[in-house]
C-alpha cells in the first residue's frame, strides 16, 4: 500500500499540511502536532489500521538526535565524566541555557550535590529542572515551598486522630521522596518559604549529615536520605520580588548555585519564531523588542520601572497573537497588569504603554485603539494641572 505523506507548511496564521497526492488534509490533523511538524521540518505519515496522524518514520530532515546512554549515579569516575561531557544531546533546543551550563547541571546531579537554581521570574528555573529529571530518567518528586503555610506537615508530617485508632502519626510525601534511592527532588521557590522549612532541611541537605529529625526534641528519630538523592531548589533572589526572603547564608552554603541565563533580545526572537512559526515575525520581532526595552529601562541609573517583561510573559504575548489577538489587545492583558499604575502619566504602565506605541507594527489594531483611553487622557490632563497649580501656589 502506498504511504500518504502530509508536509507542513506556514501560510500566514495557518499551518497548512498537505500530502503527496496534493490533499489538503490540515483538518484532519490536530494543531499541536502541525506546530511540531513545522518547527522541526518533519514529515507525517498516515497509519491507516489506527486512522491516526504520526511522525514518518522516514522522514525528509529528521536526522536522528546523537544517542547517549544513561549510566548509574555510581558508576566509574571515568564513565560520569564522559557521560557528562556527551549530556549535550540530552538537552531541549527550547531550553534557554547554554550548553555550559547544562553539563554543569548534569555533573551536579550525577555527583549528588545540591543545586539552586536563581535568576529572574520567567527564565526557565522549574523548566530546566524538570527537564533535567526526565533526561536521567531518575525518580523525581516536586514540593512547592513558598505555596506551603504548613513547612512541618508538608516536610515531615501530621499527627491524626480518629476514634478507631486514636492518635497516629502520618508521615509526609517528602519523607518518602528521601528514601527514594538516586531520586531528584525539587524544591520550588526556595526563596519565599517559610524560615521553619529552612530550618528543617539544614541536616537534609548537609552533605556530611543527610538525615531529616522527625522532632525538635534531643533524642528523637531521624531518616537517613537515601542514596544517590539530589536536590534542585529554586529561587527568585532580589528585592525587586515581593515575599521572597534573603535565603539563611548556611543554607546557601549547602547549594551549588546556575545562574539562569537571560535571552537577548536576538534570542528571544529566534525563541518565539520556533514556538510559534505561524505568527507574522514583524509581530514577534515587537515583542522580543518591548521585553528587551523594559529590561534595559530597570538595569538603567534612573528607571522608571521596578519590573520587567519576563521570557514567559513574552511568550504568552506571542500566543494570543497565534490566537488572533492583536498586539495592542495582548498587550492590554498580559502586559500592561505587570506595571504599576499609580502617578497616572508619570506611571510605569504609561512608560511601557508608550514602549508597546513606540514598537507596535499592527496598523489595524493602532486605527481602531487609541494608546489610551478619553478617560486616563482626562485624568492626566487634571493631575497635570492639580501639579502645575500646586508649583504656582509654592512660588507665590
């Protein structure tokens, strides 16, 4: 029987696949796996008995990524670094960090050492930990330490009580998760826990120590962590983040820390022409380009912002634009709530609103919106003239 064949192709908004006899077969075929299909230049082969759309096995540009064995956490001294070095074919091309610092993380993982990972919201932190749990193929347990207002339940456990079996104690998922040999855990925003939770893992995360005490009390019982566990925390360091905490120094001490990476503004833009092929890439270039124009703003000697456009926030700027919104429309969703209003026309949201006019590139939406509304035009217009009221009384 012949194969059927199906290519995709961008056509403007549209991922268009069309097979070897010429058939448009685009309905057939679900949006996500064109996307795929586009972005890596594969081919698509129709599987008759399953009635299904799939990858051809055989298809045009589809060279086989480099295989690389995966290898006990306690293998030779020689067999890790080799796997380490070789660790680059494991790594996502859509992972934002460079190959440096992903063998970093590999080696870390593989000699058991505990990791934080830091760098702006919107980098790719939880991504790159995660990324590297599936890429082991290790057990992996994740805990998210600033949304927990309990640390001792969620790190250790609960004491119950029901009229059957009276008291009891229950112990946490973490407790678990410790005694899973070679397992990684992560630990997500380190920064905004609780202190108590930091007090808790101090033994756990001490190379030399590695036990969880179940009470504070002398004499209590402890659980030894298995072994080959590792730990990745994450963490938002800075003071231009509400509710995070300036981590205890000694639990710093028992990290070894990756600095994210954040993409300029060129890679950006190669990022979100990957993740989305089927958007005009003038459109894309304007995002890449306001995200880069508020960074630069916060890193200058007189700011005017507190906050940044973050690689996350820029990619979902660049989604509804895939959906069909028009860049002055997602910009009022999903950029403009990240800045501040307050000081009206000296605001940090009329900055950046004046950034998205300033690199905007979609004519229709600028004919049908005015940058801002008659009534913050109103409001400007009077707190203007409340000011300039004000100055003439003080020099009067």
């Amino acid at each position: 029987m012949k194969k059927i064949i199906a290519t995709v192709t961008v056509e403007g908004r549209f991922l268009k696949a069309v097979t070897n006899e010429g058939k448009d077969v685009s309905n057939q075929i679900d949006r996500p796996l064109r996307r795929k299909a586009a972005e890596e230049g594969l081919a698509l082969e129709y599987d008759s008995v399953a009635n299904s759309w799939n990858f051809a096995s055989s298809a045009p540009n589809t060279a086989p990524a480099a295989k690389v064995e995966l290898i006990p956490v306690d293998s030779e001294h020689e067999q890790v670094k080799e796997f380490i070095h070789n660790s680059i074919a494991l790594k996502p091309s859509q992972l934002i960090m460079s190959d440096l610092k992903w063998k970093y993380l590999v080696r870390s993982a593989m000699r058991g050492k505990n990791i934080m990972m830091t760098g702006p919201a919107g980098t790719g932190k939880t991504i790159a930990a995660k990324t590297l749990v599936q890429a082991l193929e290790r057990p992996d347990f994740y805990f998210n330490l600033g949304a927990t207002q309990d640390p001792r339940a969620t790190l250790i456990g609960n004491t119950h009580f029901n009229k059957d079996e009276g008291t009891y104690f229950s112990e946490s998922l973490f407790v678990k998760a410790i005694q899973t040999e070679n397992a990684v855990i992560l630990l997500d925003e380190l920064s905004r826990a609780h202190p108590e939770a930091w007090n808790i893992l101090m033994t756990v995360l001490d190379l030399n120590q590695r036990y969880l005490r179940l009470d504070e009390k002398d004499g209590s019982p402890t659980i030894k962590v298995a072994k080959g566990v590792s730990f990745i925390a994450t963490a938002n360091i800075g003071n231009e983040y509400t509710s995070t905490r300036r981590l205890d120094r000694a639990l710093e001490d028992r990290f070894v820390t990756i600095e994210m990476d954040t993409l300029d503004e060129d890679g950006e833009l190669s990022l979100l022409k990957m993740k989305f092929p089927s958007v005009n890439p003038n459109l894309l270039k304007s995002v890449a380009e306001i995200a880069a124009a508020t960074r630069k703003e916060l890193k200058s000697a007189t700011a005017k912002l507190t906050n940044m456009l973050s690689t996350r926030a820029a990619v979902e700027v660049a989604s509804l634009l895939e959906d069909g919104f028009t860049l002055s429309e997602a910009a009022e969703v999903s950029i403009y709530p990240f800045f501040s209003e307050d000081g009206g026309i000296d605001s940090e949201r009329t900055f950046v609103k004046q950034l998205v006019q300033k690199y905007c590139v979609d004519p229709e939406a600028e004919k049908e919106e005015a940058l801002f509304s008659e009534d913050e035009i109103n409001s400007f217009k009077y707190a203007a003239k409340t000011k300039s009221t004000w100055a003439n009384g003080q020099n009067s």
